[in-house]
C-alpha cells in the first residue's frame, strides 16, 4: 500500500515537473515577444511624434524664439493624458531622433529607446551608425552603451589602427567591430577609468594588475569581444631553474589564441618587446594547442615613442604590439585631433 501511494507521488511529480519546464518555455518566450513587441512600438511612436515636431516648425508654426514654450505646453498637455514619457526634454530627444533617422529608418525592434537617446546625440554619422551596430551585434545594455561613447571606443579603435584607419572608417560604421586578425583587438588608449586611480597617484605595477583582477568583468569590457581570463602572474620556467612570470593571461575565442599582456607603469622600451617575445615564443611552442592561432602579445605602457616604436618592434615576425593606457576618460576632441593627424600624414 505504501509502495503504491510513493510510486504514485513520484509519477505526479514527474507529470508536474514535465508540465513546469513546458509553462516556462512558453512564458519566456512570450514575455521576450512581448518586450520586443512594446519596444518596438515604442520607437516607431516616438519617432513619428518626431516627426509631427518637426513638420509644424517646417511650417513656421514653431519659431526658435518661443519653441520651447510650444513644446513645454505640449509636454503638459500630454503628460496629462497619457501619464509620463512626455516630458519636454523627452519631446526634444524625439525630435532629434527624427531628424538624425528621417533619411535611414533606424533598426526597429533591435534597439531600446533608452539606447538611441545616447545615439541621437552623436554627432558624426559614421561614429553613430558605429555605436548602432556594435549595440546590435554585442548586446550592450545602455549602460555599456554609455560608456563606450564615454570612452570614444570609436576614435580609439581608428587611433589603433594607424595609416590604415581611412578604410576602417567605413567598415567600421557599416559592420560595427570585426575581428579577424590581431591588430583587431587592440585600442588606442585602453581605458581603466573604473579602477577610480588619481592620473598622477604613483602606483606599482602589481597594484595596477592587482586592481585590474579586482575589477575583472569591467577590464573585459574594455578589452572587447571573446576575451576570458586565464591568470594573472602566470609562471613560464626555461632551463629548469629560471623563472619568469605573465602579468595577465586572456584567451580570445573569436581568434582562437592566447592573449599575452604585460604591464609597464613607463614608456615603451626595446627590452619589453625582447621580454614579450620570449613569452610568445614560449606560448607557440610548449602552451598553445594545434587548433590554436599564434599567441598574441601586447605591451600596456604610459606612453610610446615613434622611433622607439620602430626599432623596438621592427623585424618581429610574431604577434607583438605596444599600446597605452591612461586612468581617465580621454580627450574626444584630442583624439579626433589625433586620427586627423594620420589621416592627413599622406596628403
């Protein structure tokens, strides 16, 4: 009798946890249908609400000298009927949404409102329509958003790129980042903003790194795509009794190779890249399988010279690179100063 009544609750309990797993299925993949479904009503309202702003001051019905009465009114006319989501600076951001889309029809449903009230205030088209595209194709929330453009990701991918940054701009702004070869991966300067260190606080290189593991997930955004930690100080022994240690290890799936950093609290010098090169050489020979890509090797330092650059890299058949970082949000306008600069060194 009480074999039956067990075999009994362990078949209902197989029947209910049958019908659970099938109820979830289905909420999940109606409540993503629903969100996507409001977001996407939700942009195409706010941009046809654009629209109609922008048509009446086409019409002069909307002077520069009592525009922002017009809207203001409004703003309070329809917050009363339909509650919040209409303020006059929320008016405003549909009327910019509308002018800066009203020629290419922004990707609907792809994208949050919260997104594109970062995106309608860049500037540029091809930096805008960059940011676009990553969105899509990384996922960033708006709060990765932010801080991608805070950091000017865009000038600093151009930057690292050197001469040939006059054709990535196009692709750049077309297909977001691609990454198909090393170079790809690297910025110009990396930023470490998050780690909240004083630019001129003096620090060891193994209170940078030690800050950097502390704050791992924010170092992997600013690093980009495919990345995944691997160690810190990992140790490499030749001729059995000499030791020398990595910084940082990182594995990058996209390229399918190891990602050597090392990091130096000065400017480039010609015996980091020996260094590097001794690490590389290691991880191609005795680490890296055979599915995997030639290990990569990047030097952060505070600063590099372009002499130094030339002779301290030059003739190195692996993957190495130098780039800097800095502890700050850079300079927008200095860094497009910059890349003006390379793109106008051959005319």
């Amino acid at each position: 009798m009480q074999t039956n009544v067990i075999e009994k609750n362990q078949s209902n309990n197989i029947v209910i946890n049958d019908m659970y797993e099938r109820i979830e299925k289905v909420i999940f993949e109606n409540k993503n249908k629903m969100v996507y479904q409001i977001n996407k009503t939700l942009v195409e309202t706010n941009f046809m609400i654009g629209k109609i702003i922008i048509e009446n001051e086409q019409n002069g019905n909307i002077r520069a000298e009592y525009g922002k009465d017009i809207l203001n009114k409004l703003s309070k006319k329809l917050t009363r009927k339909f509650g919040s989501g209409y303020s006059r600076s929320g008016l405003q951001n549909m009327r910019i949404f509308y002018d800066k889309y009203k020629n290419c029809q922004p990707p609907v449903g792809k994208l949050s409102w919260s997104h594109y009230c970062y995106l309608i205030y860049i500037e540029d088209d091809n930096e805008r329509k960059f940011y676009e595209q990553e969105c899509i194709n990384s996922r960033w929330s708006k709060r990765e958003l932010k801080r991608q453009i805070d950091s000017s990701l865009y000038q600093r991918l151009l930057l690292s790129k050197g001469k040939k940054n006059k054709e990535k701009i196009l692709e750049l702004s077309k297909k977001g980042q691609l990454i198909s070869h090393p170079e790809d991966i690297l910025k110009e300067p990396y930023v470490f903003e998050f780690l909240g260190i004083k630019e001129n606080k003096p620090l060891l290189e193994s209170d940078l790194e030690k800050n950097l593991i502390n704050h791992l997930s924010s170092f992997l955004m600013e690093l980009g795509k495919g990345f995944m930690y691997v160690g810190n100080q990992v140790r490499i022994t030749l001729d059995n009794n000499t030791h020398y240690y990595i910084d940082l290890c990182f594995y990058n799936k996209i390229l399918r190779s190891y990602v050597l950093i090392d990091l130096k609290m000065t400017d480039m010098k010609p015996e980091y890249a020996g260094q590097m090169n001794m690490y590389v050489n290691y991880y191609n020979k005795e680490i890296k399988d055979e599915y995997d890509n030639e290990t990569i090797g990047i030097i952060l330092c505070t600063g590099k010279k372009g002499v130094t650059m030339e002779y301290s890299l030059g003739g190195i058949s692996n993957n190495i690179f130098a780039s800097t970082y800095t502890y700050y949000i850079p300079n927008k306008d200095e860094l497009i100063s910059e890349i003006e600069k390379v793109l106008n060194a051959k005319k």
